[in-house]
C-alpha cells in the first residue's frame, strides 16, 4: 500500500510539474505565428513545387514539409485580392471592387481604399494578443494617412502605400512611388534610396527587425510580407539574371509541354486535363530569329530572377525564425495575388532607356510567357479562367499541419477569402460585429484548419468572381464563367479543369442554376455594374 500511494503521489507531483509545461505548449499551439507570403503576377507553375524550372529551393522544402493546395483561388488581380485577403470578404464588401479609383457614394463597392464596413486580420488579431507587421506592397488604399497600415491595425509597416512599379529606386516610375516606414517617407521620386537597396530584400529585411526587435516580449505576431516581384517592370539583380540566362533558349512550346508533364507527375493536375493550346497570336518558337530569341531569353531571364530573389529571402525568414526558436511553431502561408500578366503585347516590350532587368528599363515579358507561367490553364491576369484566378498555396506549420499530411496535396477547392477565418480561428481571436462605431460585415470564408487535420471544410456555398465585367462562379465540381460582355462558358472541373469543353449549350439548366447564384451573390455583395459590362 505504502508503494502505491508513494506510486499515486510521484505521478501527482510529475503532473504537476508536466501540466504547465503542457498548457503553455497548449497556449502556443493555439497561437502561432502567422507569416502570409503574397506574390505579385506569378504564374501557377513558376515555381520548382508546382512544375516550374525556376529554382526554388526553400519553398519547395516548405511545401515538402507542409501542405501544397492545387485548387486554391484569388481574386484574379492586385488590388481586390489583397482586400480580400486583409478582410476576409469579397474586394466590393471592402470597397476594392475596381482598383484604387473613387467611383463615389453611389459606388459602395468602389470607393479605392479599405472602407469603414471592414476590418483587417491586424485589426483583429491584436486584440487577441498579437504584434502586427506589414511590409512592401500596400495597394490597398494611399491618398490618405488613415488609409495605410498604421491606420488599419499594423503596429509596423515599411511599404509602398501606392503598390510597385520599381525595385531599385522610385525614380524609375513614371507615377508617383514612396517608400514609408511607419508613417515617415524614406525615400520618393527626389529621394532615392542607397545603391544596394533592392525592394525584394528590403520588404523582407525590414520585416525581419521587427520580429527580432519585440521577441522579447514573447507574443505571437502576424507579418503580412506582400512582394512587389515578379510584376513588371522586369528588374533583377545581375548575378540573379545570370544565372538564368540560357536556360529559356529551348523556347516557350517546349516549355509549356515540359511543365505540364510534371505537373501530372507531381499530382497536382489530373493527366486527363489537355494542356490548353498555344494562346493566339503567339507564334512557334521555331519561327523566331536567334537574335529574337535571345531577347526573349533575357526577358524571361530577368522574371526568373526576380522569383528566384523572393525564394532567397523566403530561405533568410527560415533562418531567422530557428535562430528566434520560432519556426516550428509558425505557420507560413505563400500564395500569388492573380495569374501572370501578359501586359506587354503578345512578344512583350521594353519602353525604358536601359538593358531588360536594370533599374532603368521597363521591360514586359507578354504573353508569350504569361502563357508559359500559368501552364496548363488559359487565359491571364484580371481574368476568371483558371490562369487569372489559380494560386498556389503553400502552408507550412510543424506544429499544426497534421504529420501524416506533410508532402500531401491538398485537392479541396479554398478561396483567398479563408484567410482572414484561419487567422481568427487559429489565433483564439473573436471577429467583430462593430469596430470603431461601424458596422461590420460578417466574414464570408471559412477557416482552413480542418485542412490542416485532414478533414473536409464542408462548403455549400459557392465561390464567387467578379472584375471589371469579368466574372464567374465555382460550386462543387462546376464553374460558371464568362469575359465582358461575353457568354457564359460552362465547365466540368472534375474532367476538364483546363476548360477547353464548353458545356452551356448542352447543359442550360446548370446553366441557369449558377447563373442565378451568381446575380443573388452579386446584389448581397455590392457588385454594381458599369456601362457596357
């Protein structure tokens, strides 16, 4: 007897000792870190983990070791996905319906910055404890003070409250482009920053003193890191661009066809999906001088570089995070903002005065290799087919993704409007009915959690498009989608997620059933139409 209570006593004692040890890991697992990685007119296979040939071995170690979404969708442009992304809510309910214009009072959806029927995952998150961070592309909202990241839930922000347009100096613009620390202009159009200042390495560096600064203090944080790279204007360190150059002579049909077969063999497209043809207009490789091809090489050379500098930095985040003993507990999420752009004519152009990829060239690299970037899917930036809207997503979070799932492939079709519920979810924090007097519109995504525990969100509802007339609509296995003024296009995304089998005329009824899904969600959501869309 004396055995078993001496037993009884030391396992009391060892739980009493283990039990706060356990609570406090408790406490952190509820609360992790969240660090949200946003690229800028990316393509969905440019990436090393998504059958691209860019190297990029630090996200595709993250990907390896987390989770890779392969039906993961955005808002098909800039300035809508990151309202989106922010709020939790469809761009028009935060009033980014258009871009940064003010279509007025009568315009609810498109008032160009964060209006007050909304809040940030800043907002909400520190009033569950966490320090907030934002640094490079804003986008959101810059003619007013309020309407940047101090005024909208961010403790710190180093950023470009306007969006791109340059990476080496702001001079290189031809619209105006600041660089604010906080609330205080560093550098402008009259002010340029040092020689060695390259916006990639900056938006990062910055980002990663503030983490440092306040560890001490021993709360989680939230840094949103929104990159400016790869969008136009191409320009990329030299050593970066040399180390592609060359590599893209075997031409863009090659290519496509290169990168659509592993994609197949990676899993993350269905072998019975056709490779969408060439888009018109671009010609054969073959067809192109040396002396053509060997600018096209530069061209893509130089967006090759510029991605292969964001995974740089993504490998610098990793580092710093072990160092602070913050990485395992620290979900990172990585996904794109739209699909590549094919701005820059079908060939691409460059209209500055220097050599593709320096600071002072303008250079596009077009539709040729937009159509390379989004392999296997059609169509581009600001579109609703699949090659404006699909993002990939990385998360990566060794103490919250389940370990039987890393490496796995997420298929589940998630929208950028599950961030903001993730953020709410996982950090404990409650998401306002009112904030500052205002009303606030309730979130519209879901956490993606169960994901993460390898269950199913459950969704009925449908997912839902709409820029500048573009617009469409994805509920289970079938999409709705049309361009501007023209039809809509019915497809089956089970057989056919390349959409090349137009199914409207055979199917009306289904025709007719997301149609309507798609006119009740665009009166509850604010989506007003101009003439002509």
């Amino acid at each position: 007897m004396k055995k078993l209570k001496c037993k009884i006593k030391f396992r009391v004692m060892l739980a009493m000792l283990v039990a706060p040890i356990f609570c406090s890991a408790l406490a952190a697992a509820e609360k992790p870190n969240i660090i949200i990685i946003m690229t800028d007119d990316m393509g969905f296979s440019d990436l090393g983990c998504y059958g691209g040939e860019i190297e990029t071995p630090n996200l595709d170690m993250l990907a390896n070791k987390g989770v890779r979404f392969t039906q993961f969708y955005n808002a098909g442009r800039c300035c809508p996905t990151r309202a989106s992304l922010l709020t939790g809510l469809y761009q028009h309910q935060a009033g980014i319906g258009g871009m940064m214009g003010d279509r007025g009072e009568k315009w609810p959806g498109f008032r160009g910055y964060l209006t007050e029927r909304c809040v940030t995952f800043a907002e909400v998150l520190k009033t569950a404890g966490y320090n907030t961070y934002q640094t490079g592309k804003w986008h959101v909202g810059d003619k007013k003070k309020e309407w940047w990241p101090l005024a909208r839930g961010f403790d710190h922000s180093y950023s470009c409250p306007q969006g791109g347009g340059f990476f080496f100096k702001p001079s290189s613009f031809k619209e105006k482009r600041q660089v604010v620390r906080d609330t205080e202009v560093l550098y402008d159009q009259e002010n340029d920053p040092p020689a060695d200042w390259y916006a990639t390495d900056a938006w990062t560096d910055e980002g990663l003193k503030f983490i440092e600064s306040e560890a001490k203090e021993n709360r989680p944080f939230i840094w949103y890191l929104a990159h400016n790279a790869p969008h136009f204007p191409l320009q990329a360190k030299p050593q970066d661009i040399a180390k592609y150059r060359g590599k893209f002579m075997q031409g863009w049909d090659k290519l496509r066809e290169q990168r659509h077969k592993r994609l197949i063999d990676l899993g993350i497209i269905d072998k019975e999906w056709k490779l969408s043809p060439r888009e018109k207009g671009i010609p054969a490789w073959d067809s192109l001088s040396d002396k053509e091809k060997d600018q096209q090489d530069l061209r893509m050379a130089s967006y090759a570089a510029m991605i292969d500098c964001v995974d740089q930095n993504v490998g610098k985040i990793i580092t710093k995070l072990k160092e602070l003993n913050q990485y395992d507990n620290t979900l990172i999420l990585f996904l794109h903002d739209n699909g590549a752009c094919d701005a820059g004519g079908t060939m691409g152009e460059n209209t500055g005065k220097g050599t593709c990829g320096t600071a002072e060239s303008f250079a596009y690299y077009g539709a040729c290799w937009a159509n390379v970037s989004n392999t296997p899917f059609r169509k581009y930036k600001k579109y609703i087919h699949e090659g404006g809207i699909s993002t990939p997503l990385i998360a990566h979070w060794p103490a919250g993704i389940a370990k039987t799932l890393q490496g796995k492939l997420i298929t589940e079709p998630a929208h950028v409007i599950d961030i903001m519920a993730s953020c709410v979810d996982l950090s404990g924090a409650t998401y306002p009915t009112s904030f500052k007097g205002h009303e606030i519109i309730p979130m519209e995504g879901t956490s993606l959690r169960p994901l993460f525990e390898g269950k199913s969100l459950e969704r009925n509802d449908g997912l839902f498009f709409e820029h500048f007339g573009h617009r469409g609509v994805r509920k289970g296995s079938w999409k709705l989608v049309a361009t501007r003024q023209g039809k809509w296009e019915l497809y089956d995304m089970v057989s056919d997620r390349t959409e090349l089998n137009n199914l409207a005329s055979k199917m009306p009824e289904k025709v007719k059933e997301l149609s309507r899904l798609y006119n009740k969600w665009t009166e509850r959501c604010l989506v007003q139409k101009l003439k002509g869309e």
